[in-house]
C-alpha cells in the first residue's frame, strides 16, 4: 500500500528515518514542521506553481514518439522533463525548497553537488529568488565537470571545492553536512534526491510527483490519442524522477518499472544497481538498499551517467520494492549508449544519459511489450553528456 506519509519516525516501514547527528535534530524537526505548514498553504502552493508555470516551463509535454513506436509495435510516449528550464526535472525540488527557504526566514542555501546538475538547478532558484548560494563540490569532480562549475558561478553561486577522501560527491556530502551543523539557524540544506534524512524523502516526493500528476490528465484515456498509460519507465539513481512519475499511480493497476544503472554488468561488481542487487543498510542518514560489503563498508558505484553513479537510493523506492509496488531491473552503460544515439537519430532529440538507461529497457522488452501503451520519463537533456557520449562513441 502507497503510503501519503512516513510514520512518526520518518520511516517507509522499516526503511527511511533520522540517521543524524544529535546537533541535526532540531533542524530536521523544524524544516518537518515548516514544510508540513507550507503544504497545506494555498499561499504557498499559488506561489510554487506560478513559478512551475512561467519559470520553469511547466505543464511539459507529452510527446508520442512516432517512428520508435512503429518501429517497436508499442505506442511510445515520452515526458518530456528534458524540456523544463535547465534541462532536467531537478528544478522542480529546488525550486520547492528554495520557496521554503525564504518563507523559513532563512537568507543562505547550501548544497551538495557530483556531476553539477543538482548544483546547478539549486544556482538557479536561488539566483532567482534572491537568495546567498555555496555549492560543496569534490575537487575531482570540479575538474571533470568545468561547464556547470562556471555556469554556477555565473549565477551567483560560490562553489566550494571539497579536497578531503577521494574529492567526489561523497566528500561534499559530509562537507555540506558540517557547514548545516555550524550554519542551521540562517541556513537551508536543498537535497536533490528522495534520499537523506527525514523529511527530505518524502518532501521531494511531493515536490517532484507534479510529474505524474500532469501524466494524469494528459494521457486520461478521454480521446484516442491520450490513451491511459499500460507502463511507466523511469531510470533511478537517487529516485526523485521516478518517484515523481511513480507516485500517483502506485497501488493502480499500471505497471510501474525503475531502471538502474547496471554499469559494466552487474557481475563486474562495477555498477550502480542499489535495487536490483544491494542489500538493507545505513547511507546518507536513512535506511535502504545500498551497495556494501560483507563488513558493511559503502563499496564505490559506478555508472556511465553521473547521475546514477551513487550506491545509494531513496528509502521510499525500497519499501516499494519489498511491498512489489514497483518492479526494479537494470541496464549497463553500453545499452545506455547505443539508446542514446536511437533516441537522437529517430526522434531528434539527444536525452541525458540517465534517461537513456530506461528507453534502453523498453529496447530489450520490446517484444514482450507489444501493443502496450508506454511512458518513459525523458528525465533530461543529453547537452551534458555529448563529449562524453562521443568519446565513447
Ligand atoms: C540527477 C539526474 C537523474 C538521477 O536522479 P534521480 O533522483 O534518480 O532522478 C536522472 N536524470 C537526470 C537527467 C538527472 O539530471
């Protein structure tokens, strides 16, 4: 059963919670509070889907993708998140928590970013609302992602290079973690994913599930061409696009499918496939599936795409799987790539390489989806990617 809320403690059953530090505490109560009051506000929501409408570009479209679906024998649609300003549905979280920010009468946002993604939608919403911005960042990962370093910085952000452990998106993690500590009382802490401590899982949920919401009344079954969708596929790194398309239809009788990154094979160890093959334990302050070790060490994942490059994923994702309310399968990097290159040469449009993963799954499945009604959420954009997807190429 679909759950509206975590319990009193924060948990999805067993999975979720408040895996703190003690000093933490009081914060995550009150942004549980605030957000509790913001939601119920139709103030709140007013201002939220105005800036959804006209800055973000919201509803996006339904796009039924004409030459995959006859080439395949299904009916293709693809949500077109790609299309939401800076290219992905990140925004639609940060934008959420940045509102919260100021009616929290907090001035100053921080946040974690790997890829920059995440970083440079919360650059964004800040930028826009007025607010003061420091990115944490690994120094590895600044070297490797040059674009989104200098497009953060041009709109206002500080990026903090982050020189401790391997200098990636872990090191930032606990960096961002000791600035909040340090800075709780001025300062929001916007998460890009249903991942973290209560109440962050399930706060992004309801600020991403606007994705399948729209889904509801663009494919209603009303008229042949907005037929009811049979499936819905979405890739899952953290899980916040999936979750925002998932949630409405949870419990339904539409059959809901995340996709992982399987990486270079789940047999190679070398992936990102928390779901499909992780196991129960502590990451990021809440309990799920993760990749670990037989001593419960957090081992490192690894995907093609950045954004699904995380051992982790949200707690909600893994009470869905134990409940069998979504099914969770994996595609590895070279699948990813070669739907990359499909989705541009047919449909003229180049997708993120995360997004790939799940049209990569429906290209396995094809034939055991035959006649079905599809929807796959084209979580982002491809620009990103295209050195990387041509210098595998
Ligand atoms: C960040 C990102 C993802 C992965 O994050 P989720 O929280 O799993 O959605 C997927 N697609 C794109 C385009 C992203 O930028």
């Amino acid at each position: 059963m679909r759950l509206d809320r975590p319990d009193t403690q924060g948990r999805f059953a067993q999975f979720g919670g408040q895996f703190a530090p003690e000093t933490l505490m009081p914060a995550l109560e009150e942004l549980e509070a605030e957000f509790t009051k913001a939601w119920a506000d139709p103030s709140f929501h007013a201002e939220l889907d105005s800036l959804l409408r006209d800055f973000v570009g919201r509803p996006t479209p339904v796009y039924r993708a004409a030459r995959l679906s006859a080439q395949y024998g299904i009916e293709l649609y693809l949500k077109r998140e790609d299309l939401a300003h800076t290219g992905a549905h990140k925004i639609n979280n940060t934008m959420g928590q940045a509102l919260l920010t100021k009616r929290m009468g907090k001035s100053r946002v921080i946040a974690e970013t790997g890829a920059g993604q995440h970083g440079v939608a919360t650059a964004t919403a800040c930028a826009l609302l007025g607010q003061e911005c420091v990115v944490y960042m690994g120094e590895k990962d600044i070297e490797r992602q040059a674009l989104n370093v200098h497009r953060m910085r041009m709109l206002g952000t500080e990026v903090r290079p982050v020189t401790s452990g391997a200098g990636t998106l872990k090191d930032a993690v606990s960096a961002a973690m000791r600035d909040w500590v340090a800075t709780v009382d001025g300062t929001h802490y916007i998460i890009g994913s249903v991942v973290g401590p209560h109440p962050f899982p399930w706060m992004v949920r309801e600020l991403q599930k606007v994705i399948g919401e729209e889904l509801q009344t663009q494919m209603d079954g009303s008229a042949p061409e907005h037929p009811k969708p049979d499936v819905i596929v979405a890739c899952v790194g953290g899980g916040s696009n999936a979750m925002g398309i998932f949630y409405p239809y949870v419990g339904s009788d539409i059959d809901l499918v995340g996709i992982e990154a399987a990486g270079y094979g789940l047999d190679s160890g070398q992936h990102g496939a928390s779901l499909v093959a992780g196991s129960p334990g502590v990451i990021h302050g809440s309990m799920t599936y993760l990749l670990q070790d037989d001593q419960g060490q957090i081992l490192e994942a690894h995907s093609i795409s950045a954004g699904l490059d995380y051992p982790g994923v949200g707690p909600e994702h893994a009470y869905f799987k134990d409940a069998a309310l979504v099914r969770y399968e994996s595609v590895t990097d070279e699948e990813a790539l070669e739907a990359v290159h499909l989705l541009a040469s047919t449909e003229g449009i180049i997708p993120a390489l995360e997004s790939a993963h799940g049209l990569a799954w429906i290209t396995k499945e094809a034939r055991s989806l035959r006649g079905k009604v599809v929807v796959l959420n084209l979580s982002g954009r491809g620009d990103k990617d295209v050195e990387q997807i041509v210098e595998h190429s």
